[in-house]
C-alpha cells in the first residue's frame, strides 16, 4: 500500500518510524516532513493548508490512505475535501473538528450531554467576561476559543492578570478567536487519554503525560510540550471505567447525534481530581510530543490498525503494547516559547544509536549540504524506552548529551511527578 502523512512534527515523524516498520508498504511520503522524515519517506514540500496541491501529490503518488497529524487542516476540512475526490482519510471532517477548533462548541457539548468539565463561561463582551470574572475564585482559568498553537491558555492569579489576557483575545491576539473561555482552576493531576474511533466502534490508543510548561517543576508559560512519557502511572482499571462511561462515550454518542459520527484519533485531556475524570480539552489528532513515545511502544502493525479504521473495521483488530515505559524529551531552540533563534547546525546526531530502545523524532529541523540546521521552535525529540521511567529519563538524557547544538535548551525532569511518587 502508498501512505501519505501530513505535517513536519516530531508527531508524523514518529508516525512515519512505526509505518515504516510493517512489511506491506511500498511507498510512504510525508507532506511536506522534515530533516528526519527524508530517511524514511519521501518529503513532498507544499503547503498542507493548500488542499488542491495536498491533492495533486496525493494522485501523483498513487496514495491509498492519508493520515492527518496536525489540528489546522483538520480544522479547515482537509477530510470533508479528500473524501470529496475518493480517498480515504484518517481523521475527523470539519464539523466534528471543532471539538479541538472551538473550545466554546466542546464546552456546550459537556454540559448539553453532563460530560464532567470545569465549570465555565463563554464571552465574545469584555465587560460581560469581567462581569463572570468578578464572582470567580482565584486563580481562574482564561483561554482563547480558536487554535492557539498551544498558547491560548493563561492561569491567572489575581484579576488584573485575567483581565489583560481577556482583553488580549478579545482585541484578536489570536486570529482563530473571537471568544473567551473563563474556566475555574482544577486541582489534581493530568491525564493524557488516547482512542481511535471509526463509525462503529473505538479502541484505547494508549496513556500519557505532557509536560506542558518550559521551565522545570513545571513553571513559566505553557508551550506545545516539553516531553512526555507513557504509559500514565495514574490510569488503572476503575479510572478508566469512568473515563469511558462519562467522558468518551457520552462525547461519540453526541456526536453521532449531531449527524457527525467522530473518526480519528481522539485525544481526552484529562484532569484527575480525587480520583474522578474531567475533560480540561479535546485535540482531534495525536498529541505532539505524546505521539513519539506512543508510537515506541506500540506493538501491532501500524498500517493494520489504519486500515480497517478507514474501512470502518477496528474492532477486527487487537491492538497491543510494550509493557516498557518510554519517555521523550524535548530539545528546543533557545528564547521558545517566544522569540527564539533559527538557523542554527546540529551536531553530532550520528552518534546517536538508533534501534527499537532509542530514536531521535525531528521536528523543526531541515537539511541543507548533508548539514542538520534548526528552524526553531521545538527541534528534536530525544526518545528511549527503559524498564521504568528512571532508566527511560537517562537514557534520553544520555543521548541528549552527545548532541552538540549551543542553541538548544531542554527540561531534565521529564516524569519528575511520577518518579517522585515512586
């Protein structure tokens, strides 16, 4: 079979690691992929957001399926236009979409259909938010309604802080908003929860935990994600029990209802409050960086299991997972999550061994003269399994520590909750 993957994360670069893996493909390309993409599929660069041209490659290449990693085409409907033409997608349509592309329609949905979340308000008025934010208790939660590349969520501590984020979306910090959600502040721990989805049937696809914030102790603003290890040391059977029957279940039922059955992959941000589940956000695609150690530890043929989800028959197969824990780390580039450097070599990624215990997911990177050079943002992923998370973290960390980059800066303490806790 010929696979297309879309985007040029670590998250796809990972994808394209376990496709390439099974036995039964003949060509794989990713649109429009990274350095670390180029040795394992063939990097097609167009613009993903450009369906037409996103198409023409996909017919010139003769692809059979499409798996759609990041949110924004999602979003504009890159499945409701392929499925248009006669291929088959790996993702949600642009209606369901908005479980991720609007947090105010995720919103309702829970409390339309008693789906446990924090308690809320939803305000395109300034003097209406403050209003709300008056009667809150500190801190409070402020996000923006739209896409926000991970950056569209302030926990304030006092009123005044709240009240210049409101005034930030609502002046169109974010081109995707015109909405602010006040939320209040949750207490406990979060959750990562994974399903693939068809029209019939889901599957668990695996537990982890993102380190959002770029300071270590998880401190300063919050990022697209530092690192993150699987599987969850906070889920176990009775937890999930409850995630399924009040979160997930209700959620696809909903949909369906709607008219719009989910597909895809499914991505519950959970927050465990004295042991009982609420839904902090959905993303409709996997998680970056979740998707790298997932992808480690997966153990059935990737190109099974999308396959028959396209086809509507997930629950023809067993999906099965390494019982190892695997843990990533994220090297970014120097100034992330704002104005950060670009352009910048990497070295020594040759000395990096890579086999099924180890890989290095690029994300923004780019090869030039068989060089390495850093686009900025978050760069590479640095990504070991180990018989616990201390093992898995070293490893990582050894690894990290043959790279030579003087522009890159990292968090050491990747799992530090769960290996506190042990």
């Amino acid at each position: 079979m010929n696979l297309a993957v879309i985007g040029s994360g670590g998250r796809e670069h990972s994808i394209c690691y376990r496709l390439k893996e099974s036995g039964k493909i003949k060509k794989l390309i990713c649109i429009p992929g990274n350095a670390g993409t180029k040795n394992i599929a063939e990097n097609i660069n167009i613009n993903i957001l450009d369906f037409n041209e996103v198409y023409k490659a996909i017919k010139n290449h003769n692809i059979d399926i499409v798996i759609v990693g990041p949110e924004e085409p999602l979003v504009n409907g890159i499945v409701d236009f392929l499925n248009k033409k006669g291929i088959r997608v790996l993702g949600p349509n642009k209606f369901a979409s908005q479980l991720e592309g609007s947090k105010a329609f995720m919103k309702d949905l829970c409390k339309k259909n008693n789906i446990p979340t924090a308690k809320f308000g939803i305000f395109g008025n300034f003097d209406d938010a403050i209003n709300f934010l008056k009667k809150s208790i500190m801190p409070i939660v402020v996000k923006a309604d739209g896409l926000a590349a991970g950056k569209g969520v302030a926990i304030c501590n006092s009123i005044n802080e709240a009240k210049e984020k409101i005034k930030e979306i609502l002046d169109g910090k974010f081109k995707s908003s015109k909405k602010v959600i006040l939320e209040e502040f949750l207490k406990g721990e979060e959750l990562s929860y994974f399903a693939l989805v068809d029209k019939n049937s889901y599957q668990f696809f695996g537990s982890a935990q993102d380190h959002k914030k770029v300071g270590e102790g998880d401190t300063g603003p919050n990022t697209g994600g530092m690192g993150a290890y699987s599987p969850s040391n906070l889920l176990n059977e009775e937890l999930e029990i409850k995630i399924k029957k009040k979160i997930i279940d209700p959620t696809l039922q909903a949909m369906k209802n709607l008219g719009h059955p989910y597909r895809g992959f499914l991505y519950a941000g959970l927050m465990i409050s004295e042991g009982e589940p609420y839904l902090i956000e959905y993303n409709i695609r996997m998680g970056d960086p979740e998707c790298q150690v997932l992808m480690m530890r997966l153990e059935t043929d990737l190109l099974e299991i999308i396959d028959l989800a396209t086809k509507d028959r997930l629950n023809e197969v067993k999906i099965e997972w390494s019982k190892t824990n695997c843990i990533t780390i994220v090297l970014c580039a120097k100034g992330y999550p704002d104005k950060y450097i670009k352009n910048s070599e990497i070295k020594n990624l040759n000395l990096i061994k890579s086999d099924n215990s180890n890989q290095i997911f690029h994300a923004g990177t780019y090869e030039k003269n068989k060089k390495i050079f850093s686009i900025g943002g978050r760069v590479l992923n640095i990504t070991s399994l180990g018989k616990d998370l201390i093992k898995a973290r070293n490893n990582s960390l050894l690894n990290i520590k043959k790279i030579k980059w003087k522009d890159g800066f990292y968090r050491k303490d990747i799992g530090w909750r769960a290996i506190k806790n042990k």
